[in-house]
C-alpha cells in the first residue's frame, strides 16, 4: 500500500525516523495505527475481532450520533492538516478555472449526460 503525505510531512518523518533509529515507514505506520486505533476505527486486539456482524453498524452510529461539538471539532482538525487554498488566477472566477477542465476531449454536455445517466 502506498500512502501520499505532503512533502513536508514527509521530510518531518524521515528526520523524526532517523533521528529515533527507525525506518520511516515503519514509523509513519505505526504512527497511522495508533491514530485509527485511537479514534475508534481500529480495535485494540490488532483486529483479531474481523468477524464481528456488529462492527459496522457501530461505526456508522458512532459517526452519524457525533454532537455539534464533536463535529466541529473533527472540522477544526481536518482544516489544520488540509493545505491552504491556491488562490485563483487574477482576472479568472472558480468557475472560469473549473468549467471545461476535463482529462480527456470531452465537452461538459458530454460529461454531464454520461454523469446523467449513471445517475
């Protein structure tokens, strides 16, 4: 599996992984472990429990009975780990940068009627 991080991040991790002996790899999923396992989406038995019918329903509860606060609070941190905004070109709107921007020779009512019809 491989897991993208900003290049800042991963330069912190690779100094904070030499300078504590450790593969940074190693490192960086240890470090993810012990985050999943303390915000709930990993048991503390290294997942011996995988057959649990109940895990899911769990975990959806968990999510969709969070309280404003708890919400809020799951944002602030979101928000403090996303790279700020790029600012758009002068003179373009977000619509300007973002309309017709598609990876192939599409046009937007090609996409769009394929985008209807998965729908």
């Amino acid at each position: 599996m491989n897991i993208n991080v900003s290049p800042e991040v991963e330069k912190q991790l690779h100094d904070l992984a030499a300078k504590i002996g450790k593969d940074a790899a190693d490192l960086g999923g240890s470090m993810l472990e012990e985050k999943m396992r303390e915000s709930g989406f990993l048991s503390d038995d290294n997942g011996a429990d995988t057959d649990d019918p109940e895990a899911l329903a769990r975990a959806i509860s968990a999510m969709t009975n969070r309280t404003p606060e708890e919400i809020e609070a799951a944002r602030a941190r979101l928000f403090a780990q996303s790279r700020p905004p790029r600012p758009l070109p002068e003179g373009k709107t977000l619509h300007d940068v973002l309309s017709g921007q598609w990876p192939g020779d599409e046009t937007d009512e090609e996409v769009f009627e394929a985008l209807r019809k998965l729908s």
